[in-house]
C-alpha cells in the first residue's frame, strides 16, 4: 500500500520541485532530458566527464532551474562513484529521481577485444549505476520515497554482433534492475528499466571502435527524453523507447535463428546492414 502513496500509478509525472540526478548529462538523452525536466520545473544535478559541455547543458536548465547543479567525474574511476552520489544528495538537499543514463560503447568483435575494455565499459555501464544506486539507497528507504531510473538498451536484452562487452553491461543492468524491482516492492522506493532503440546520440561515432554495422533509422534524442518522463510516472517497469519489445520476443522465442541471423550480418555488404 506505502507504494501507491508515494509513486504515481500510471499518471503523468509531476517534474516541478523534484530533484533529480542524472549521469552521462552532457549530451544526447542526458542532456535532452536534463533540458526538458528543468523546464518542467525540476531541480536537475548533472554528472558527466566534460566540464565544457555540461556547462552549456547547466546553463540552459538554470534559465527555468535556478538551483540545477553539475558534479564533472568520470564514472569508470568506480571508488569515487558512491561519495559523488553522497555529494549531489546534500548538493541537491535530497534526490527524488536517480536516472542512471551514462554509458559508453564498445564495437569490436570479440576475437579483437581485450579485457580491460570488456572491464571499462562493465564499470560506467553497471558498476557506476550498482554504486550510486547502493549509496543513495538507504536515504530513500528511510524517506519511504524514490525512483530509480535505469537506462539500459535493447542490447540488454539481445545479443548483437560485435558488441559483447556493451551487451554484458547491459544484461547485467537489466538483471540487477529486475530484481532490485521485486526487492524493494512496498518500501515506497521504485524501479524503472528503460530499453531505448537506435538513437541519435554520439555512441555511434566514437574512437576506438569499429564503424557500426546498424545502418537504419536512429530516433531523436529529445524522443527518447519524453519517453522517459512518461515512464517515470507510469506504474509499468520496462518500457521500449521506440517499441521494439516485439523484436526481443522473436529472438527469445527461437535463440538458435537469432543468433544465425546475426553472424550472418557479418558477411553482408554495408549498404545492405538494417
């Protein structure tokens, strides 16, 4: 019962006063949905690697957010990610949303990976949301109030060529989203698993990777954003951003083809990859 009293159920989310951390919010869904919540009334604190472009992403949020803040760290240094959390909640004087956001790709087949890149994208993309999650925990639970939000992908829930390591951390945030969800059921602290598609972001372009095999649409940033604005005052967990759960459920229903189908994407000419 605690839970309905402090979680919307299945009604829009109320931005105005909240306060609301989110990662990797320098650019592309961190930025877009930092910039929407502070015009909806949010108080946002920003957590990303460069100064200059958090700054900018800052300044757009105070214009409507006066008291919107930003933390620069780089969440693969794992040691610092649970007193950065402790820093943003007296920063912000309490958080009501924590929107674990920030993720880094890893393209390359796993013939050519090494361990420490399998390792470095494990820690901004699951050991950084585990550790802030684990820090802020115990103050919402003695609140009896708060959102965990995390932003995982489809490759959290399929396999795709070339992308071992970015899969592993996804699966695992999903896995860890899942059963934090049943644990903390009627403590008044909830738990929302977002799995977005293709989207328009910087992950596609990164040094250090491979060129990417997708070759089809990509959804808007600022798409993604408002998905997630939804989802934090809906009372489903997982929602698909653009609705792709169908694909997923082909692939679990028959892992031996999917699997086949994606090796064989391999041999396949770049302008014939969708």
């Amino acid at each position: 019962m605690g839970m309905s009293q402090t979680i919307p159920s299945g009604g829009a989310f109320q931005a105005a006063g909240k306060r609301v951390l989110i990662t990797g919010a320098s650019s592309g869904v961190g930025a877009a949905l930092a910039r929407q919540l502070a015009a909806q009334g949010a108080v946002v604190g920003l957590i990303a690697r460069r100064q200059d472009r958090l700054a900018d992403v800052l300044a757009d949020c105070q214009r409507n957010s006066p008291d919107s803040q930003m933390w620069v760290a780089d969440l693969a240094d794992s040691s610092k990610d649970g007193p950065l959390a402790l820093q943003a909640w007296h920063g912000l004087r309490g958080i009501d949303v924590l929107v674990n956001n920030a993720a880094i790709p890893k393209r390359r087949s796993v013939t050519e990976l090494n361990v420490v890149d399998v390792e470095t994208v494990m820690r901004v993309n699951f050991t950084a949301p585990m550790r802030l999650t684990m820090a802020l925990l115990p103050r919402m639970l003695a609140r009896r109030s708060g959102l965990i939000v995390n932003v995982a992908s489809v490759a959290g829930r399929m396999g795709i060529l070339h992308e071992s390591a970015y899969c592993a951390s996804k699966f695992a945030l999903c896995g860890w989203s899942e059963a934090i969800a049943a644990d903390l059921v009627g403590t008044g602290v909830s738990v929302k698993l977002i799995q977005p598609g293709p989207v328009d972001t910087e992950i596609w372009d990164q040094p250090d990777n491979d060129e990417p095999l997708y070759q089809g649409p990509k959804v808007a940033p600022e798409e993604v954003a408002a998905g997630i604005i939804a989802a934090m005052g809906s009372d489903r967990f997982e929602h698909y951003l653009p609705d792709l759960k169908a694909v997923v459920d082909a692939k679990n229903a028959d892992l031996d083809t999917f699997i086949a189908g994606v090796a064989a994407m391999a041999t396949k000419p770049s302008g014939d990859r969708h």
